[in-house]
C-alpha cells in the first residue's frame, strides 16, 4: 500500500520567470508571456502563438531548449542537497507524448544528458524518461509513492521537461487547429518550460535533517477512452474516477479541498472535462469552479504541468496566500492518461500575504 511522500524542495524554469520563485509570483500576479513566435506562421500565414524562455534564442532546436531548461530546474531543485550525503538518487523524468518533432531517440537523449551538469551537487543512479505528456510527472508520484513503500529508494528526483518550438511539432498542432488564433479560437498558446522536484520519505527527510515543504497525501490515475480529436463525446469518466480515487480518504464535510491547480488550456475539451467532474464530486472543494490554470499565463507547459503545479502549491503556503492547506493537482494527456493528487501544506501566516 502507498504512502504519503513529502516534498522537499522544487524547482522551475518557465517563461515567466528562471526560478520557482518568480514564476509563481508571476503567475498570482497574472502577468502573461503568451505573445506571438518570432518566424513560425500558421496555415494563414499569421504569427503563431508562443510562450517563450526568455534566455534562449529562438533558433536554438527543441531538445537543446528542453536540455538547457531541465538542467536548470533540476539545479534549483537540488540545492538542499549541497552538504547532504543521501548517495545515489533516481531521477524519473516526464516529457512529451511520441509526436512530430519529439520521438524516442529525444526522449532518450535528455534522460542521458539532463544529469550531466558540472554543478550538480548529487550523483544519480539511474535516469528514466517516460513519455506521457502532460500527465506524466503527477503519474510519476503516483509510481514513486509505490516503490518508495516497497523500499525500493527513500527519495528521488521527479520532474518534467516541455517545449514545443520544434517546427515538425507546430505544424502538427496548426493542422489539427489546436493553436489559438484566427483558425481556431478554442486552442492553446504552446510553451516551453521545466519543473522539478526532490521527493522523500517521512524518515529519509528526517534522518536527512530536512523540512518538507508539502505532503503528497494521495495521487491516482485512470485512463480515457475517449480522446481529443476524435468523435467520441466525452463525459470526463477517468478525470472524475482519478479525482475520486485521489480524495477518498477525505471527509466531505470537513476536510475541503481549498486550491485546484488544473492543465486548462483554452481547448474546450478539456474545460468540459472538468465541467463533469464538478458535477460529481463537488462537495469535496470550497468552490469547484475557482482553479488556478497557470496556462493563461504561461501557455500550456504539456509535460511539465505536474511539477510546477507542485512549485504553485508550495509557494502560495509558503508566502502565506493560499486559500488553506490542501490543493487538488490534476493534468489530462492526449493519449488518454488522466492524473490527480492531493498536495498538503502548512499556511505559514505573513502580514504581507507573500
């Protein structure tokens, strides 16, 4: 059976800001990256949407984007780490979904690379990438809740990497009119971006002499038969049943869910899969229809939706301007994965309110 895990310390490179910190503040101050790519154009020839890295030349290619992200995120994140021997950790790492512009032979090659910084102040023993999408790094805390009961480790590096600036990749999503604009006003603004966190167990955090910043209470997963892009009317069963399996333990009357950070994109899909799990679950959350989707900021950050998630989370406890203690994480994946998890932390009350 799995168990709670704590969170020690995150990380974040998004095109709002070069650090957890200020790209949360960005994002509870509404400041918005989404702007126009500076030579993509759709299939009417207009500027493509685009959420850009700030640092990065937009020439630079797609998998050197997500290397130079990722490695600066999994830096961040790693810091607690400095003078602290916990010897070899696992690093599990989400990335896009198999599509035009990102393949196996990519995923392969950051899950080599992503570890090799010079500064990096720990060893890692193994490196795996798991292409799920938007979903992957919530279903990543999923699996490291089970083998961190199993004892197969005490604690692990879990993140994900996302860009879509490959032009194979954005051809791919104009032609399904998936990108906001003139041709379809139901899309999304592509991003690009990286999120990390270091996970431990109760014990390994204490022996370690590390604070948590937040407790991942409980995750699950479910799959959708009825993707996106086809016909099939979708009435958000595997959202509803992963959200439910997330909150069971919770007593509806009492223990009310305060905060919902959510993939939301602009993509009626999605908002309407929400729609239904409102519908079913409502009386678990304060207010169902008040969700942070940190996408109207800065874009859609795809595989590293879960990761900053959990940096949001923490950082509004941590300034002291969350709602209440318990946040409800949820993402949703093209290919059918649908993720959630219930994320823990102590208000810590400032006068200043962050």
């Amino acid at each position: 059976m799995s168990g709670p895990v704590f969170v020690v310390s995150t990380g974040a490179r998004t095109p709002l800001g070069l650090d957890t910190d200020t790209s949360a503040a960005a994002v509870r101050a509404a400041i918005s990256s989404c702007s126009e790519h500076p030579f993509m154009v759709d299939q009417v020839g207009e500027p493509m949407p685009a959420s850009m890295d700030a640092l990065l030349d937009p020439a630079t290619p797609c998998r050197e984007r997500m290397l130079a992200m990722g490695q600066a995120a999994l830096l961040e994140t790693s810091q607690p780490l400095t003078n602290i021997n916990l010897g070899a950790l696992p690093l599990l790492l989400g990335l896009p979904e198999p599509r035009p512009g990102f393949g196996e032979s990519d995923a392969h090659w950051l899950s080599q690379q992503i570890s090799q910084h010079p500064e990096l102040p720990v060893s890692i023993s193994k490196s795996q990438a798991y292409m799920s999408g938007n979903s992957a790094v919530l279903s990543l805390f999923d699996m490291a809740r089970q083998e961190m009961a199993q004892g197969q480790y005490e604690a692990c590096l879990i993140g994900g990497v996302e860009s879509y600036f490959h032009a194979d990749t954005m051809e791919w999503l104009d032609t399904n009119k998936q990108l906001l604009g003139s041709v379809s006003r139901a899309g999304f603004v592509p991003a690009e971006g990286a999120g990390f966190c270091l996970v431990m167990t109760p014990t390994a955090a204490q022996q370690a002499g590390l604070r948590p910043i937040a407790l991942i209470h409980n995750t699950a997963t479910a799959w959708e038969s009825k993707l996106i892009k086809t016909q099939e009317m979708n009435f958000g069963e595997a959202l509803i049943e992963s959200v439910r399996s997330t909150v069971a333990g919770l007593d509806a009357s009492r223990d009310r869910i305060h905060s919902i950070y959510c993939d939301i994109n602009g993509e009626r899909y999605r908002g309407e899969e929400w729609g239904f799990t409102c519908l079913k679950l409502a009386q678990y959350f304060d207010d169902p229809t008040g969700y942070w989707s940190p996408a109207d900021c800065w874009g859609d950050m795809g595989a590293a939706s879960g990761a900053l998630f959990v940096g949001l989370a923490t950082q509004a406890a941590l300034r002291g301007y969350a709602s209440g203690k318990r946040s409800l994480l949820w993402t949703s994946s093209e290919n059918g994965l649908r993720t959630a998890a219930l994320l823990e932390a102590d208000v810590i009350p400032s006068p200043y309110r962050g």
